[in-house]
C-alpha cells in the first residue's frame, strides 16, 4: 500500500498540475477565439483533435493494453527486457511516421469526415490547421510509447508531469496569436496564413517538447534503447495478436466519435458544438484523471504482476480494493461538479448564457463518471490477462448504443422536438447511457472469467457514498442559489466562475466526509492514507 499511494501521489500531482494547465490553456483559448458560437475555435478543436482521434486508432488503446503487460513480462529476460524493447520501439516508430505521413496527405477528407455539417469557412479554417497539427500523431505516438515504457518499470512522474510543458507552449501560443492579430476574428474567413501559422506551430511544438521531456528520465529505466530492425524471435508476434483486437476496438469507438462529431458539427457558430463539447469533456476528465489514473495507474501495474505470476486471488483484491477507493473520491467528484456545473462551464464560455448552454453538456457527461471508472479497472484487468478480445466485443456493445443514441438524437433534432442547441447535449446524454452499459457487461464478462469480483461490496461503498454524495451535491446547488443562481456573481466572469466554483466545491466535499464519518465509512482511512501521501515530508 505504502508503493501505490506514493505512485498514486507522484501521478496524482503531476496530473492535477497537467490539467490545471490545461484549463488555463483552454480559458486563454476562449478568452481569444470564443467558444459558443465562435467558427475560428470550433475549426481549432477540429484540427487539433484529428491527431489525438488517429492516435488512438493506432496507439493509445495498444499501448495500454498491450505495452505494460508485456514490457513488465519481458523485465525477466535475462537482459532484462532491452531486445524486446528496442525492437518494439523501432517497429512502433516506423508505423507511426508511415501513418502520419498518410493522415496528413489526408488531411482534407479528414476534416470533412469529422466536420461534414460544418460552413465551407470552417472546413476551410479547419483544413489549413489541420496540416500543422497531424505531425502531432508522431509526437504523441513516441511520448505514449516512452511514457508506457517509465510506466511499467514504475517510474510513473514524468509521464504525467510532461504534459504541463506542452500547455505552457500552447498558452503562450495563444497569447501570441492575441497580441500580434487583436482583436482576433472568430468568423473563419477572415483568418490569414500568418494567423494560421502561429496557432498551428506552437500546438505542435507543445507537444514535440512533451515527448522530448521524457527522454530526459530514459535513463532511470536503465534500458539502452536503440533501433533495431530484427522483429523476428522476441514474442512480436503475440504482441501483434494482442494488438489486432485493441486496433479494432480503438477504430470502432473512433468511428463512433466521428459520426458524434459529424452531428454536432451542425451547431457550429450557432450554439454548443465541437469547443463546447471539447471543453465540457474537458471538466469532466479532471477528476476522472487526477483521481483514476493517478490511483489507477499504480492498481494496473500490481494487478499486472499479479495475473502474469497467476495469483488470481490477489488479482480479485486489488479489483475490489481499487474500485472501493476509486469510486470514494469520484462520487464525491461528481456531486461538486454537477453541483458546480453552470459557473466552472462560465470559465470557458463568454457570458451567463452561453455557461448554462454548455452546463447542459457537461451534466449530459457526467452521469458516466462513475461507471467510467468502474471501467478502468474491470477493463486493465483483462489486459493483465493478455485477453484483448473481450475488451473489443463490449466495446463494439457501446460503440452501437453510441451511434443508435446519436442517430436518435439527429432524429429528434429533424423532428423538431430537440432545438439546434441541444443537439450536442443529447449526443453527450447517448454517451452516457452507452457506458453505463457496457460497464455492466464488462463486469458480468470479467466474473464469468475469473470469478469472485466481491461486487457486494462495491455496491455496499456505493450504496455508502451516495448517502453522502446526494446531500452533499443538493447542499452544493443550495450554495450556489445563495450565492446568487444564474443572475449571480459566480456567472459573471470567468475568474467569479472559478472561485464560485472552488466554494461550491469545497460544500460538496466537506457535506460529503461530514455524512461519511457519521455513517463510518471504513474506506476514509484508505483514502486518508493515500491523501497523505500527498502532503510534504511523507
């Protein structure tokens, strides 16, 4: 316990460091392009997302599912894993700049793929960025790489610790283009080349020197990394299988993504679309990130060891122990920021209306938090096992509730029945219920595989934590009507939004402990121990 709260600390900080950045680069990026409404940003959140969609078809869900277990595996050669590595590095690097040489030579089918609905401005916009920004797929393939490489000899700081150089890049970037274009036009076809250079350049410089962060701490893995082109005779092969299942998995939930995308394009420069949608995710994924990967993370490479050495035992403990301390921070998590919604969606929006606009879809997201963190963990434990096919056929389960849910909510848009407006809203509510069942099926799936999951009592903690976290979000949304409501201070501004927010918050989670101690709640001394792994001298 004393390794994983000082990895869940060491991750847990350099998280909450990364995404307070990363707001902040989001704030400056609306307070200089817009954000409701505003063709410029949309076009922005369309090209720079390309590069992160076409990763993840490539990298990210092989990397996770299929690098820690084996690199933790390969730590038992008997030159300690530094062939397998090599070679596995070299092939991942030649796939990676063939594919981004083909996604960039793509890049105006692309952006029509993700952006069809959108004006022929914003197409345009949203083209001529999105060649500066594809080069990023090479630049977040070899940091995903390296950093999943420090992952599973557990030094887990700098992969979470690097983003922070890429959001300072970003935010100057942004500053740059303000100062030298102001005022900075938010309609698409009165943007130039230069002004299109500068916002393109510095997003992917950002991310260059995010991946070259990493190369600093190579050497603590104590691996000589170098090319080596000789794939044959290492365990490739099984890595490959591996890899085909999660490869298909990450296409299906792209592909969903792309059709959400397509349907929310619609709404551009009229009402919440792609900015919004980004920037309300955006909120959601603070504490699924600061709270689930940096506990997480250090779960997945214990319950790693754990399935490869076949001690299924200790496999279902740490399933158990994991999802328990997870969810009693991330209930917590969830009440606050549905309690907070309207002012913490004000500081990424320009005025009151546009935040209760966006808030509709950050609490369209939200009812998928905790069944996305009971995810994390039953999904990494069938990782753990090298069984990636599991993972694709409840993935492939969601993939068709997501499109089904997002071609009712078109439909409904056709129909009349739901405004333009809320289109993105309705998409985001889809994506909701989608996980919510298919993290029943996972867990279902995972019982049948390895049986005693203990689910009596995550459902006891849960049980536990709602008790706290309904009075505790009402006593939130109660703070929030005496600090004024939708006319108040805390919709004023963005920096009124944020310090409503952090108020409302800070209700939330004291209301929230207050019941918890009455109700003696044995996961508070788990959760304090970890917390004061965060605290200096510990």
């Amino acid at each position: 316990m004393n390794s994983l709260g000082r990895a869940s600390a060491i991750i847990g900080a350099g998280t909450l460091v990364s995404r307070i950045t990363g707001l902040l680069r989001s704030i400056v990026l609306v307070g200089v392009l817009g954000a409701v409404g505003s063709e410029a940003a949309d076009a922005f959140t369309y090209a720079n997302q390309l590069p992160n969609s076409v990763f993840s078809l490539i990298s990210v869900g092989i990397l996770t599912a299929v690098i820690v277990p084996q690199i933790v595996k390969a730590t038992a050669d008997a030159d300690g894993g530094n062939a397998f590595i090599s070679k596995l590095f070299t092939l991942g690097t030649v796939v990676l700049v063939v594919v981004t040489a083909i996604a960039t030579a793509a890049a105006p089918w692309l952006v029509h793929l993700v952006a069809g609905k959108a004006t022929p401005d914003v197409l345009a916009l949203a083209t001529a960025l999105a060649y500066w920004c594809l080069p990023q797929i090479l630049l977040y393939g070899l940091y995903a790489m390296l950093g999943e490489a420090l992952n599973a000899r557990k030094i887990f700081g700098p992969f979470t610790w690097a983003p922070v150089v890429n959001n300072i890049v970003s935010i100057a970037g942004f500053l740059l283009l303000g100062a030298l274009f102001a005022p900075v036009s938010t309609d698409a076809v009165d943007w130039t080349p230069p002004m299109v250079t500068v916002l393109g350049a510095t997003a992917t410089a950002g991310i260059a020197l995010q991946a070259v962060v990493l190369l600093v701490f190579w050497r603590r893995t104590g691996l000589a990394l170098k090319p080596d082109f000789r794939w044959r005779g290492v365990g490739l092969g099984n890595v490959g299988r591996l890899a085909g299942w999660t490869f298909l998995m990450a296409f299906a939930s792209l592909a969903a993504g792309v059709l959400q995308g397509f349907i929310v394009s619609e709404a551009s420069g009229i009402g919440s679309s792609a900015t919004v949608t980004a920037n309300a995710w955006l909120i959601f994924m603070l504490p699924y990130s600061v709270i689930v990967l940096s506990i997480g993370t250090p779960y997945f490479t214990q319950i790693s060891e754990h399935a490869a050495a076949g001690r299924d035992d200790e496999v279902r403990g740490d399933i158990a122990r994991s999802i328990r301390t997870l969810l009693f921070f991330i209930v917590a998590a969830t009440a606050a920021v549905a309690a907070a919604a309207i002012p913490a969606s004000r500081v990424f929006t320009q005025s009151a209306d546009d935040a209760q606009a966006a808030a509709l879809v950050l609490l369209a997201y939200l009812f998928g938090l905790i069944p996305l963190t009971i995810l994390f963990i039953v999904q990494r434990t069938f990782y753990a096992y090298d069984d990636t096919r599991t993972p694709f056929w409840f993935t492939i389960f969601q993939c068709v509730l997501i499109v089904g849910t997002a071609l009712a909510a078109l439909g409904l848009r056709e129909a009349g029945v739901i405004p333009l407006t809320s289109l993105a809203a309705a998409v985001a509510l889809g994506q909701s219920l989608a996980s919510i069942l298919q993290t029943v099926v996972a867990t279902w799936l995972l019982h049948r595989k390895i049986g005693g999951l203990r689910i009596a009592s995550w459902l006891a903690a849960i049980g536990r934590f709602a008790l706290a976290g309904v009075p505790a979000g009402s006593a939130g949304w109660g703070a929030f009507l005496l600090l004024g409501g939708v006319e108040g201070w805390t919709v004023s501004d963005k920096i009124q939004g944020a310090l409503g927010t952090a108020i409302i918050g800070l209700v939330v989670v004291v209301v929230y402990l207050g019941i918890l101690a009455l109700l003696r709640a044995p996961e508070l001394k788990t959760a304090g121990a970890l917390v004061r792994r965060f605290l200096p001298g510990r």
